[in-house]
C-alpha cells in the first residue's frame, strides 16, 4: 500500500481544496445557466426532446 513520505504542507493542501472548490463553482454557474436557457428557450447549445402534451392527449 502506497504510504506518503512527509506531511503535505498547509499552503499546498489549501490551494487544492481552493482550485477544487473553484472549478466546482464555475462547473454549478455554467449548469445554472444553461438550466435559465432552458426554460426561456433561448437555448442553442444543448439538444433535447420536446414533448409536446396536445399530442399525448390526442392519442388516447
């Protein structure tokens, strides 16, 4: 089992919870965006299906 050799410092530790968090928050505002698109539509990068409901109801 791969053990490390010396403590790893502060600053270092801190710096990756920092750039880990960053990308984390970059990753939910691009997410929350395309979400906001979405239902405006205005959306011109993601594909999806549109289920329209006056056609299921007419089929029954």
């Amino acid at each position: 089992m791969a053990v490390p050799k010396k403590r790893t410092s502060r600053s270092k530790s801190r710096l990756r919870k920092a750039n880990w968090k960053r990308k984390a928050y970059f990753n939910s505002k691009k997410s929350l965006s395309l979400a906001k698109s979405l239902l405006t539509g205005k959306s011109n990068s993601f594909v999806y299906l549109e289920i329209i409901e006056d056609k299921l109801e007419g089929d029954n």
